[in-house]
C-alpha cells in the first residue's frame, strides 16, 4: 500500500459481509419478531442487500522491488459493479500497474481485467470485465443530502483478500475536505484500512455516496478515513465511460494558495500565479506573480475550489478571470484549454489510459 506524507502523518491509500438473513420462510413468530429486529436495527439487510455490488480486486504490482517472482507477493483493493454487463469502478492507484488484475464477486467467480481507463488526477478508474448479471451498486444522486453525523457503512478488502466483504459502521465526521485530493473529499471516522481502496461508502439506504480511498495512519490518530463524493464519482464515471479518458478544462497556470488556506484557516484570499504554461493564459495577457480571486463570478482561494468549478466546464469554454495585476484589479477572458485544471502545459493529457 502506497504512503503519503502529509501535515507530519502518514496519509494512507487504502481498500461486506452482513449478517445472513434466513432464506427459508419461518413461522408467524419468527417472522414478526425478525421484522421487528429489522425495524430496530436496518443495518444487516442493508449490507446484505449491498454486499453482492461489491467486489476485490487482486493482482501484482510490476517492479515491485522484491526481486522475485513470489506468488504470494500480491496486492489488492475494492471495487464496486456500476453496470451489469461487467463494468467495475475502483480507485486509480488499485489497478494501476496491478498485472494479472482479478475481480472476484461476492459469488466466488472470478474474473480477468480485460480493459482499464484510469483518471489518476481524481484516483478514479473504470475496470471491464467479461460477464453478464451482476448486481450494479445503488448509487445515491448528486443532489442526495448528506450531513455531518449521518450513519455510513464501508463494504471492501481489508488487510487481506480472505476478509472480502467486510463491513464497518460509523459516521460522517467532516465534508468538503482537502486532504491530499484534487477535490474535496467525505471525512468519516468508519473503519478503512489497507484494502478498503475503491469500495462503497454507503447511505443507510444502500446508496454509494462515495468511493473510500485515504485515510491517516499514526500512532495516536484513530479512525480518519476519506472517500471521494458522488458527484465526483459520477462525473469522471461518465467522462470514462463515454470517452475513456476525462475531458477537463485547464487554465494552462501554475497556482499558489496563500498561507492561510494552507494551514486551513478560514481564508478568501486570491491565488498567485507562479507559473504561466499555455499560449491562451499568455494570450489574455496574465503574468506571473498575478493574483486570481474568481472564475465567471465565483470566488476561489483554492486550487481544489477551481477543480470543483471546473466541473461544469469543457475545454473550448470561455471565462472571465477577476485578477490583480500590476497593483489594478482587471478582468482576464481566456478560452480554456485540455488538460489538468492547473499546471500542466497546452495539449498536454492530463488523463491516463491503460488497457489489456
């Protein structure tokens, strides 16, 4: 599992089996007394009614140092059915250069990884595999409301392939963060470690409202686990799907958030832009050392701030830059560009695309 250093703790890239309720019929009794545990406490049907969407995902790493061809040194994560016909949604960092990648179904069946298409910017990626049936996940709308104390549940791999389809409860501690991520993430403090990356993070209506992903891991630090939202999931879901890469928009800029927004105090100061990368950006006449305090009217202070709102956008589209420039306040219009919202040159792709 690969580690990342963050505010001095580790930041960890991460990975259900409910109750089994009777399939026989029962008696009168029975039946109303399990109606009435199931009124009490709905978790059990829920997670047993998610679990079979829910899938591992096994293989091994390509250069994974060892030096051996040892087939016990192998890797694995979660991932979730978001189509019947075979398609499986996971995490980036589960697949990529995972070879001889395996999903296996809540079933038992087993099924090579035919074709992969990664969008590392957002740790998403999109798995086909050849089959028919499956159950596709329930995935909540990107209108759906969620709250901080709402009950989630987390369904996946943990620490080891022979745990498939474990669950843990808990709630949602934090929204909108920005922990390490190009987008705002889903605090909560349910249980995810190793294993759990790319499994649901589910509503207590069986809904994914979100794909687990990091957590922090240091002596001291307690469930502080993070899963990328739906709405982020739905957008690069489609954009991989419909194309096999994420068609973003990009200012062609390299940008610095202010010291206020990076230790994490509320702050609405501008962006300094350190580094002008396209020929739009130069175009509009920003230079660096400019200062960028919205986008088409709305407010930014920080770089995830701009990879949300460019959410809405498309390359080719226009927008007008508050900016500071030279002491003046100026407004900059510009035709984006392809590529990562920020830093990365004209033309470049900033989507990663893998296949077997």
């Amino acid at each position: 599992m690969r580690k990342i250093i963050a505010a001095a703790l580790s930041l960890l890239l991460v990975c259900g089996y409910g109750a089994a309720a009777p399939l026989w019929g029962g008696t009168p009794a029975v039946t109303a007394a399990s109606s009435a545990r199931a009124a009490a406490d709905p978790l059990p049907a829920m997670i047993k009614a998610a679990t079979p969407s829910v899938v591992g995902i096994i293989g091994k790493y390509e250069g994974d140092g060892s030096g051996t061809d040892n087939r016990y040194n192998l890797s694995h994560g979660s991932g979730i059915i978001v189509r019947a016909d075979g398609w499986i949604l996971t995490n980036a960092h589960v697949i990529k250069d995972l070879q001889n990648a395996t999903v296996v179904t809540s079933d038992e069946h087993s099924y090579p990884v035919v074709s992969a298409y990664l969008d590392e910017f957002s740790d998403l990626a999109l798995l086909r595999i050849h089959a028919s049936g499956l159950k596709p996940a329930k995935l909540a709308a990107v209108s759906a409301k969620i709250e901080v104390g709402d009950k989630v549940v987390a369904i996946g791999t943990p620490l080891s392939f022979a745990l498939r389809n474990s669950a843990t409860s808990g709630v949602i501690s934090g929204l909108n963060r920005n922990v390490d991520s190009a987008y705002r993430l889903i605090q909560s403090d349910t249980a995810i470690n190793p294993g759990n990356s790319g499994g649901p993070l589910l509503n207590m209506k069986g809904e994914v409202i979100g794909i687990n992903s990091l957590k922090y891991a240091a002596v001291g630090v307690e469930n502080m686990g993070f899963s990328i939202p739906i709405d982020t999931v739905r957008y690069v879901m489609n954009q991989l799907m419909k194309y096999g890469e994420v068609k973003r928009p990009s200012l062609g800029l390299e940008l610095e958030e202010s010291w206020s927004t990076l230790v994490g105090l509320p702050s609405s100061d501008p962006l300094t832009v350190t580094r002008v990368a396209s020929a739009q950006a130069r175009k509009a006449g920003i230079q660096e050392g400019d200062l960028l305090y919205s986008i088409n009217g709305q407010r930014v202070s920080s770089l995830a701030d701009i990879n949300e709102l460019f959410k809405k956008y498309a390359p080719g589209a226009a927008v007008t830059l508050l900016m500071q420039s030279g002491g003046d306040i100026v407004s900059r219009r510009m035709v984006l560009g392809k590529g990562d919202p920020l830093v990365r040159e004209e033309g470049d792709e900033g989507n990663g695309q893998a296949g077997e």
